[in-house]
C-alpha cells in the first residue's frame, strides 16, 4: 500500500489536442493520501472515469506522471499496479461459479489453494453469498453479479488501492445502504486506499473522510464534507452540493460589506480588491426569512418533509431558502443572511478573506 | 505489439481472399491468346473487349437483367410474408407455433437438390415453367425461413409498451406497423434484405433446372457457355467480374450494418 | 419477453403457411409418391413399397458419397471454426479498417456459388492459374483435374476461401457484444489471454457460433456447385458428394425412384441433425434469459 501522487498530469483522447476543451482531463497536481477513503465526485462526463482509468493504468496519460510511493508506474500496465477496480456494470465470468469468480484474481496471482478457500469463505460471508457459492454466476441478478464483482475488487488482501467506478448504480436502494455501510468497515477494518467514484452527493458524503469535487476535466476542490458545505472553493461546488445548492448573487465588494444593487449586506470579513465577475454565495440554510432584511418574491413553497424550501427572486436572481418547521411566510417577505456563512466569489473561484482565513 | 501481430493476420487473410479474385480480374481484361500462350501476372495487352463481347451480345446480358428481376421479386415476396410472421412469432404464443418455427426452419436446412426435380414438374404443370417468378418463389423456400428467423430476432429486442403505447394513443395495427413498427427495425429488415439478396443470388441449381431461355439466370449461362463454346476463359473471366458488382454494391451500402446486424439478428 | 396467448396470430404465419406449403410441401409429396412407386412413364405407376429404399440403403454408390460427404463437412467444420474465431479475434475493432475488413471478408459471401467454382477453376489450374503455376514451378506436382487428393485439397480450401468470413464476421458480431468492461476488469484480475478468450470471449460468441457450425454443417452438407463447377465430382466420383449424386441420378440418369428415396433419407438426416441443434439453440437462449 502506498501513497499515490498525480504530477502534473492531464490527458486528452484525441491524439494532437489544441485547445484546453480538448482535455478531458486539465493539468492537475494530487496526492491520494495511503488508507484514505476517498470520494471523486461530479457530474457525468467531468473526467472521473478518465481519472480513475488512469490510476489503474488502464488509460495512459497525455502527460504527466503517477507514482504509487516513489515509484513512477506511468508506463507501468495494470497488473504491474496491483490494484483492483469495481466498475459501474457487474463484470462477472458468466461460466464459472461464484466461487471461481472470487478466487480468481488469486489464482491468477498463484497463491496457494488452502489460503484462496479461506480468503473466498470471507469474502463470500462479507457479502452474503456463502450459500451460493457453488452455482454459475450466470442468471443471477444484476444486483447479485454487482456484490460478486465487488467482492473480487476486495479478495485481495495486498492491493495498494481499490477504485469504484460508480458501482451501485444498478443495486436497489435499500442495498445501496447496506453495501456501502460494507465498503466502509472494510476501509476501518484493512485500511486499503479506496477511491469512489460517484455522481450522488449523499453517497460521496456518506463514505468518504476526502470528497474530491471534479468539473470539467479539473479538481475543483478536495475536503471533508463539512469543508465542501461551508466554504465551496468554487462556485461549482456550492452549486453542486447541498440540496437546493448555494445561492449566488452578483454583488460588489466594498470591504466588510457586498452592495446587491445598492443594497449592503455586512459580511463578517473585510475583503480586498476583486476582479471579474464578482458573487457572493450563500447557502439555503443560512438564509432567514422574516419581515426584516432584502425584500423578495415568494415563487413557490416546497414542503420536503422536515422543513420547507422557500424559492424565491431577490432583484430578478433566484434565491432559496430553508424555512424551519412551523416557521410562515410574513405577508412582505424579507430576507437576512447569517453574515459569518456567506463566501465572496470572483470569476467563480472563492477569494478567501485576508485576516482570518476561513471568512468567519 | 498485438495489434501489429494482428495486422499481419489480416494481411494475410485478406490476400487470401483477395488473390484469388485478382486473378479473376487479370485474366478478364486479357485476351484469349496472351492467356494461353504465356503466364503473365498483369495483362500485357490490356483488353475490354470480353467485356464489349459481353455487353452488346442479348443472351449474356440477359442473363444479369432476368437474375436481378428475380433476386428482386424474391426478396420483395420473402419480406413481405415474413414481417407479419416474425412479428406473430415474437409477440404472439398461439397453437403450434414452436412446432411452426421448427419447421420453418427445416425449410432453410433443405437440400436445393432434393427439390429440383420435383420443382420442375410442379412448375411446369401449372404453367410457370421458365418465368421468373417461378425461381423468385423457389427460392423463397429458403429465404422465408431465414428472413422470419433474423427478423424475429430484431423484433425482440423491441419492448412490447411500444405496441401497446401505440394502440392506446389509437393506432390501428395495420398503421402502427408500417408507420412505427418498421422504422424501428429499418436494420433488421436492411439484414434480412441482404441475406436473401445473397442466397438468391449465389444461388444456381434451382435457377438453372427451372428456366431455360426466358428467365435464364447468369449463373446457368455461364456453365453452359463453357461446355458449349470450349473455354474461352476471358469472356468467362469477365462475366465472372460482372457478377461481382451487384454483391460489392449490396455490400458497400450495408456496410455499417453488418456487424450490427449479425449480432442483434443473433445470425 | 413475456408473450400473450392469442390464437389469432395464426392469421398474420397465414401467408408465410401457404407459400412455404406451395414451394415445399407439393414437391415433397411428388417426391413421396416417386420413392414408393415405380413408373415407366405416362404417368403410370407401380406400387413398389420400401424396394428403392431398400436399394439406396445397400447401394455402395449411396455408402461412399455419404462416406466423403461427412468427411468433407467435418474436415471444413475443423478448419472453418477455429480459423474463423482467430480471424474475428484479429480484426480491428472500430473505425476505417474495420469497415475495410468487413467489407472485403464479405465479398465471396456474394459471388454466385458457380463463379467462385469457375474462380478456383482458374486460379488453379496449372497451364493459365496462379496457384497451380507457382506450384508446378515450385516443382510440385499438382493437378487438380487428375489426382484425388489435389481434388480434395482444391475443393477444401476453396470452401474455406469461400466461408470461412462467414464463421469470421459471426463471431465478430458476438465479440463486438462484450462491454469494454470485461477486457478492464480481466487486466485488473490479471487474468491471462487464454483466460481473456476462455472466460470472457468464448462464452459470449457461444450463441453465434451455435449458429455458425449449423449454417456452415448443413451448407456444406448440401454442396453442390461448386465442386461441380471446379471437378465436376471427379476424378472418377472422388469428389461426388450427395447432391452431385442426387443430382447425377435425377436429373443426368432419371433414376426418378431410386432418387426420390435418396432425397428423402437425405432429408430426414438433415432433418434429425437440424433439430439436435434447433434444441440444443432454444436451450442455450432458455438458459441466458433465466
């Protein structure tokens, strides 16, 4: 096992790229810390696939390099990697059992056969299949192929890294939960590097110490899931996480306090000069509604259960806000911001206050 | 270095296939002295003139135009019976239709030589003996079969809600499958036009025992030029050539089907 | 799929029933009436009962076409199948040459079965052909027209040449089916070539190369034009397999009886083989949509 460093590397499939929208991957430095339990998540076709297929070998890159500890594996194939890898549609061998399925990368490997009957009788408890070990894996369902396919990602004991590619796309929902509740004592329990892909926020949240955003063929921002929610390093990442994402208003900047059309709002944080397209980006939760503050519209009124979601135009912009239980819309609704949770964006990227570093 | 061993396969399979129809080529556009007198591997004294021979003279090139009527009639008739079928096969269980299918089937598995004979006098005695719908419907004892099989095959893959959806918004049947249903396997019946277009064309028993003037195929005025004018191997080159065309033709406008037909058809 | 019961849909086989009753099961029962009867012409005919079959059964003529007709079919089965799956194995998967190949491994699929007899016919004989030239200048005596196993040689590569694109493009099509998935998770298994093609390719070409051997068996059960055209079934009879028999006897001979008989043996044999596959085919789809 060991620490994983992308340098410098970007990737492109077509052979003599031009333009940076010719990247599927845009140049980036990273480091996969060992025994981390990563999540990579974005929208389809942000480049994870791409990403991942790199650092299982299974795309060479454009440039660039991938070291596994100190060692440079860019050249190095597959097998060389040690790795193991799930992907988003079950892969099992249709003719043989379960049980060959799950012996199989060790047989390929050469272990010896008393060590592959233990290792298989463990995997095949951690997933559930004891009983059908001896049957063809062929005309099981696509949820029992996937927890095969899962399975013969983890039968090795000494992998440096496992990557998921999405794979609980085809499982139920109530599978979902108990497999990924798996993968997670697994991590606690072998402590191996995992990388999962995924496009489903409250899964990437869920699993994860590290959530890497990814948009457009860049990381985004790398962090905890309480990092992504309260300081989005882009406006992507507001956008993206959070369910209704963070609000952004195009405002300037004055030092402590953001003009909204000539309306102040104070900050918490005295910010400099910025340049560009300048927003300022808050999060639904952080926004009270009461008689007093910036006069909105009230569009629409969401009940989701526990609280409500109250969409609303502020200047013609969308702005939404979460309405506590038992909490009425006044009859002139207005709107006030937590000032210590609202974060300033020029050109999209977050610019950080000065003083105190985390703008609150 | 797979894929540069892999290239050198297909080298020199293509070779294979290709020299051999090289060959055919070369001699065509020789003349009948230079390809007896002396071995050449190009032709020295390059001549259209089997071609001309062929082109201006009414019993060789007859013989493609009454092949082409044919072929057409018969991949006309084999669609137009299979489609129906096909579709009653893959929607439908009713009273014997495995049974059916099984010896639809046996059908495509019969040998041509088998019925022959029997073929001729039943053409004869009611009259068709000669004309080309007789071997458009001989041939359709093995194209039908193979038309319901592949076409059966591309009609499962269609989800039934499509039908059903159709009916509700009040499609009759009869629209509902030449306006959507038909559209949706355009590829399947493009795969089964080619197959039969294939068999009916390649093929040359039946076609010769069933017509002798009128509806004599190319296939049977070749073989009996041959015994007929000794060898006169350019004019039989040529004519070889010429029914090249129409298969290269077939093949280059389904080109990008092929692969995609053979597999959702399953043949 | 789930299919409805609906009786009606006998109404929409109808028309697919009387053709295929008009083309085939009038000249069977002329056949029928041929194998049991004898006749001197005038449409006259003699009950004969089971004595032309009993003829054909014990007629050495029947014995040896059989004899070389099964050798031939397993001889090209053995080198059709396994050269076909390489072949598919090789071709690029996508893009220009892939259409290329396909295009090309097509083409004798589409030559009438007498010109690809005529292009052998050519190309190997020794005085003006290319295969027989070089080789007689290699100083192999070869001559198809005189000597048995040059006969046989010729007829089996030319059927190789002829199909073998057939068995190729078959299994091309069922490669093509395989997520690219299943090659990713094989190099991440470290799993071998052999392994690759053991366990990943070779179940998913299983469907198409069902179909394969069973075209290419019957196909090659039923030869006919072109040995006839390339040899004519010689050498003496070395290269006479059942239809150019059948055909001798009918239409060359008029041995109506004697050839009816045959036709019907022949076509039950056929018949029994087809079924053995049809089943063994229903099965295996029974089996993949469990």
């Amino acid at each position: 096992m060991s620490r994983i460093t992308l340098s410098n590397l970007a990737h492109s499939y077509l052979a003599n790229p031009t333009s940076d929208a010719d990247y599927a991957l845009k140049e980036m430095d990273h480091v996969w810390q060992d025994g981390g339990a990563y999540a990579l998540l974005g929208a389809s076709g942000c480049g994870k696939t791409t990403l991942l297929n790199i650092i299982s070998g299974l795309v060479r890159p454009s440039q660039g390099r991938v070291l596994f500890g100190d060692r440079d594996v860019t050249d190095a194939a597959t097998t060389e990697r040690n790795i193991a890898q799930v992907f988003q549609f079950p892969v099992v061998y249709d003719t043989m059992t379960v049980r060959d399925n799950l012996a199989f990368p060790l047989r390929n490997r050469g272990m010896d056969a008393a060590y592959i009957a233990k290792r298989v009788g463990q995997i095949a408890q951690m997933i559930g299949m004891e009983d059908i070990l001896n049957r063809k894996a062929q005309g099981l369902t696509a949820d029992a192929k996937q927890k095969i396919s899962l399975g013969r990602g983890m039968v090795r004991e000494d992998v440096n890294a496992i990557l998921f590619d999405e794979p609980l796309t085809v499982i139920d929902p109530h599978m979902k939960w108990e497999l990924r509740t798996q993968l997670k004592d697994l991590h606690r329990e072998f402590g191996h590097t995992m990388i999962y892909v995924t496009h489903d926020q409250t899964e990437a949240l869920t699993f994860a110490q590290k959530v890497v955003v990814m948009h457009e063929g860049r990381v985004v921002q790398m962090g905890t899931p309480e990092e992504l929610f309260e300081t989005p390093a882009h406006t992507f990442v507001g956008y993206f996480i959070g369910s209704p994402g963070m609000n952004l208003l195009n405002a300037e900047i004055s030092g402590s306090e953001a003009l909204l059309g000539g309306v102040s709002v104070p900050l918490g944080a005295a910010y400099g000069q910025t340049t560009g397209r300048t927003q300022i980006g808050i999060r639904p939760d952080y926004v009270t509604i009461s008689d007093q503050g910036l006069p909105v519209t009230v569009k629409r009124v969401e009940d989701v259960g526990r609280h409500r979601i109250v969409r609303a135009e502020f200047q013609g912009q969308p702005l939404n806000a979460i309405l506590p239980e038992g909490m009425t819309i006044p009859s002139d609704p207005r709107v006030a911001f937590a000032a210590g949770k609202i974060n300033v964006y020029a050109n999209d990227w977050r610019v950080a206050p000065p003083e105190n570093g985390r703008g609150a | 270095m797979r894929i540069r061993s892999s290239a050198i396969v297909m080298t020199v399979y293509l070779m294979f296939l290709l020299i051999p129809i090289y060959w055919l080529i070369n001699m065509s556009l020789k003349t009948n002295t230079e390809i007896t007198s002396t071995f050449t591997l190009w032709p020295q004294n390059f001549t259209l003139q089997n071609y001309v021979t062929i082109l201006t003279d009414p019993s060789w090139y007859m013989g493609y135009v009454n092949s082409l009527i044919y072929v057409t009639m018969n991949v006309v008739i084999s669609l137009t019976v299979a489609l129906p079928a096909a579709y009653a096969f893959s929607r439908y269980n009713f009273m014997g239709d495995k049974h059916l299918f099984f010896w639809l089937l046996t059908n495509r598995m019969a040998p041509p030589a088998v019925f022959a004979l029997p073929f001729f006098q039943l053409y004869s005695s009611v009259g068709l003996f000669d004309t080309h719908i007789a071997i458009a419907l001989a041939h359709c004892l093995f194209n039908v079969p193979l038309a319901v099989w592949i076409l059966e095959g591309f009609m499962r893959g269609v989800p039934k809600e499509i039908d059903e959806t159709a009916y509700i918004d009040g499609y009759s049947f009869g629209r509902f499958f030449v306006r959507i249903f038909m559209p949706l396997i355009a590829s399947g019946i493009g795969v089964a036009a080619f197959f039969c277009f294939m068999f009916s064309w390649v093929e040359l028993l039946l076609s010769r025992t069933l017509a002798t003037v009128n509806a004599k195929s190319i296939a049977a005025t070749m073989t009996r030029t041959v015994s007929a004018s000794g060898m006169d191997w350019g004019v039989l080159a040529a004519a070889g050539v010429l029914t090249l065309v129409p298969g290269a033709l077939v093949i280059y406008f389904v080109r990008n089907y092929i692969a995609k037909g053979f597999a959702l058809g399953r043949v | 799929m789930e299919k409805t019961q609906n009786n009606k849909a006998w109404f929409l086989v109808l028309p697919v029933l009387v053709l295929v009753a008009f083309s085939a099961i009038l000249p069977l029962m002329t056949v029928v009436n041929y194998a049991f009867n004898d006749t001197f012409g005038n449409n006259e005919f003699f009950w004969a009962g089971l004595d032309w079959f009993e003829d054909q059964i014990t007629s050495d003529r029947l014995h040896d076409a059989l004899g070389r007709q099964i050798l031939f079919s397993l001889i090209i089965l053995a080198i059709e199948v396994p050269l076909g799956i390489f072949i598919a194995l090789n071709m690029p998967k996508s893009g220009f040459w892939a259409s290329f190949c396909l295009v090309l491994m097509a083409l004798p699929l589409l030559i009438p079965f007498n010109v690809v007899g005529t292009i052998w016919q050519i190309f190997g004989r020794v005085d003006i052909g290319l295969l027989g030239h070089t080789l007689a200048a290699l100083g192999i005596d070869y001559n198809y027209t005189n000597d048995p196993l040059d006969a046989w040689i010729t007829v089996v590569i030319m059927d190789v040449w002829h199909w073998t694109s057939l068995v190729a493009l078959l299994c091309y099509a069922g490669l093509q089916s395989i997520p690219q998935a299943y090659y990713q998770a094989a190099k991440i298994d470290q799993a071998t070539r052999w392994s690759v093609f053991r366990y990943i390719e070779l179940p998913k070409m299983k469907g198409v190369l069902l179909i394969a051997v069973l075209l290419r068996f019957m196909d090659s059960f039923m030869i006919y034009t072109e040995p006839f055209v390339l040899t004519g079934g010689g050498p003496g009879n070395s290269t006479t397999f059942l239809s150019i028999d059948l055909a001798k006897m009918a239409t060359g001979q008029f041995d109506l009886g004697p050839a009816a008989a045959f036709s019907i043996m022949y076509f039950l044999v056929i018949l029994l083989i087809s079924w053995v596959f049809y089943t063994a085919m229903t099965n295996l789809d029974r089996e993949e949509n469990r």
